[in-house]
C-alpha cells in the first residue's frame, strides 16, 4: 500500500489499500490469479516472491495487504475459513502444558475446537467473563499465553473492555486475541486498543454477500506475523484466490453496509423492546444493555447483530424462526440479507451442557440492509 493511502479515511483505504491496478492492462481490480505454481527465473529465483500457491498468491497478497490496512496491524494473513485461522493461531501461540482463557460466551464452533480439539493436544483452557476483567484476572495461571475475547459475543452480544483487558494480558505476560467479526473493522479497532491479535470470519461481514467462506489473522507485531506466516504455510488452510478476490470486492462496500446494517438494527432492537412477547432484548445499542457504555467508547456504532427472547420458552422461539418470511430461517451472518436463526438448535448446539449453553428461548438475528418497513412488519407476523 502506497503512502497515500495511510492518513486517508477508512472508506478510501477499504477501496484502494492492496487493490493495485494491474500492470499489463491497467485494471483497476485485482486480477484472479487461478494459479498454483510459476515460471521462476532460474533455480531460486522467484519472479516477485512467488514459487507455489499455498505459499502466497498474488490475490491473496493483495486481500492480505487490505486486511493489514483495515485494521491498522503490520501483517494480515488471509484463511479458508475462520476456524483455519484460529486453528493457525493456536497451534502457532502455544504448546502442550499451556493454558487459555476462553470467554462464557463465544461461537460454538471456537468452543469446539477448544473443548474437543486443542484439549486432546494438551492445552487446558478455563472460561471467564471477559466483560469482568477482574474474573479474567482470576482465572489466568502462569501457564496461561492468551486471552481469547469477542466482542460483541456471539450471540448473547455481550462487550469486553478490549483496553482494560489488554492490560490483564499484559500484566500476565499473555497475548490477547479479539474475535472482531460482529463489529467489522469498520466499528471497532482493537490493535488500537491494545490486542495482540485480531480474529476474522471473513465469510461474514467482511465478505458480506453469503458467497465466500473464509478467515483472517491480523497482528500489531511483525516478528509475530512472520511466525503464523510460517504455520500459515505449513498447514495449507490458504484463501484460494476466488474466495480472496469475492473477499476484496465485498471490503469495498463494507462502510456504506456497516452503516446500515446498523441504522436497521437499532430500530428492530428498539421495536423488540415494546413487543408483548418479547422477554428480553440484547443489543449493544440499547442504554439499558449492561456493556452500552463501553460499546459506546470503542465502537464506532453498535452493528447489525440482535439476539433476544421471547415468552413461551424454546418451542415458541423455534416458531418464531419458522413463522419468518423476510428474515431467511439459516446460519451464519453478515450478509446484505436478514437470517434468523436458534442458537441452541443451530450454530451453538456445540455447547450444550457446557458453560457456555445458551438459553432454550433465544432468537438470533442478522439485521440486513432490507427496508427497515418490511424487517419489522415480518418479525411482527413472526412473533404473533
């Protein structure tokens, strides 16, 4: 990325950072580069760096650069998916014997790989609420080398003081990693903040048109970028250059759909609030949500993510999803389109019986960028 493309605003550099118009022909969008290896000048002598696919891509090179960019880090490191990336990070961040603070709520699948992959690999985790630096304090051990926060959680959208916890961290000698999914960029900066590493499911937000799966890494020091680069490349779970390329097209849009995805959630978690059958509304935006203050703070609005609950337990909320018409019954998120979905049936049925079990009642929504009209009037007919 150029220099002037440093001091310009957020929406300028999703648009230009690591998107260089082509040398041959000028095209102002990265080309696909749907290749796997290339004519080198000479034994070792790598035409631009690169020799294989796996190992980097010009693509994915420039997908990587934008991430860095975005989130003000020194390094991105572009994934098949999000679990790929944090499965990197952690066979990268530690080792048998050590410990990780993981939060009482997160995404079902970052619990799995926790409780039922890197535990069989003898890494011992323990779960806090992160909103709580003190219970985080509590729970780190000497043997502890990261704290594993998200903020807004997933999907009971709770918020962790991403800079009073990065202070824990560091107190600990510990590495804090920020899942930044729900907020994009766009909202919220954590390197700024003080994290150590920020956490991607690219196939959400970032992506934002529910066609691309993949994941990101992005890191505030360079030695510890060169680190993951390496397992990056010695695991292979890459972005291949389509899902890079659908990724980069969907960054440029990212502000002007953040903005609205946000307008449209404020308004649906506000007419929740007066539903009759409504029990209780999470969305960081209200006042009355516990974490409002510090959202406030570190966020630049308060997303598209709203979960609640309704009155009749788990069978009513299982109808509410079926009853929708606007709001598509599917998992995942952060897409142009509304989803809604249960958790406890559906994207965190992983944690049941655990910790992080969330309530029979729930109801998660993905607000998209829809008319706020028909969002309300279809969650309306759904609740009855």
């Amino acid at each position: 990325m150029s220099d002037r493309h440093i001091s310009q605003h957020f929406e300028t550099v999703a648009i230009h950072a690591g998107n260089t118009a082509d040398p041959l022909t000028g095209a102002v969008v990265p080309p696909i580069y749907q290749v796997s290896t290339y004519k080198q000048d000479g034994v070792g002598g790598l035409r631009g760096g690169y020799e294989y696919s796996r190992s980097a891509n010009p693509t994915r090179t420039a997908l990587e650069e934008n991430l860095a960019a975005l989130e003000g880090g020194r390094r991105g490191l572009a994934f098949a998916s999000g679990l790929a990336a944090e499965d990197c990070l952690l066979r990268t961040l530690l080792s048998p014997g050590d410990h990780v603070v993981i939060p009482n709520d997160a995404y079902g699948g970052t619990f799995r790989l926790f409780a039922k992959v890197v535990s069989r690999w003898g890494v011992e985790w323990s779960v806090a609420d992160t909103s709580d630096p003190a219970a985080v304090r509590a729970a780190i051990t000497p043997k502890t080398k990261a704290v594993w926060v998200e903020t807004p959680s997933n999907p009971l959208l709770g918020i962790t003081d991403i800079a009073a916890l990065s202070q824990v961290a560091r107190e600990a000698g510990a590495k804090l990693v920020v899942d930044n999914t729900f907020a994009s960029p766009y909202l919220q900066q954590p390197l700024a903040l003080g994290a150590d590493v920020v956490v991607h499911s690219l196939t959400k937000y970032m992506g934002g048109h529910s066609d691309v799966v993949g994941g990101a890494l992005v890191v505030a020091d360079q030695a510890l970028g060169e680190e993951l680069a390496y397992h990056q490349n010695a695991m292979g779970a890459v972005a291949g250059p389509m899902d890079a390329w659908l990724v980069l097209r969907g960054i440029k849009t990212l502000a002007v759909r953040m903005d609205r995805h946000s307008e449209n959630a404020t308004q649906v978690a506000e007419m929740l609030t007066r539903h009759a059958r409504v029990t209780r509304v999470l969305y960081p935006g209200l006042p009355e949500h516990p974490g409002h203050e510090i959202a406030a703070k570190q966020m630049k609005s308060f997303g598209g993510m709203v979960s609640f609950q309704v009155d009749g337990g788990e069978e009513a909320a299982v109808e509410v999803c079926n009853r929708a018409k606007v709001f598509t019954l599917g998992e995942s998120l952060g897409g142009v389109e509304s989803l809604i979905e249960h958790p406890g049936r559906m994207t965190h049925a992983s944690v049941a019986g655990s910790l992080l079990e969330v309530p029979a009642d729930l109801v998660r929504l993905s607000v998209g960028i829809e008319n706020i009209d028909d969002l309300l009037q279809d969650l309306k007919q759904a609740l009855g």
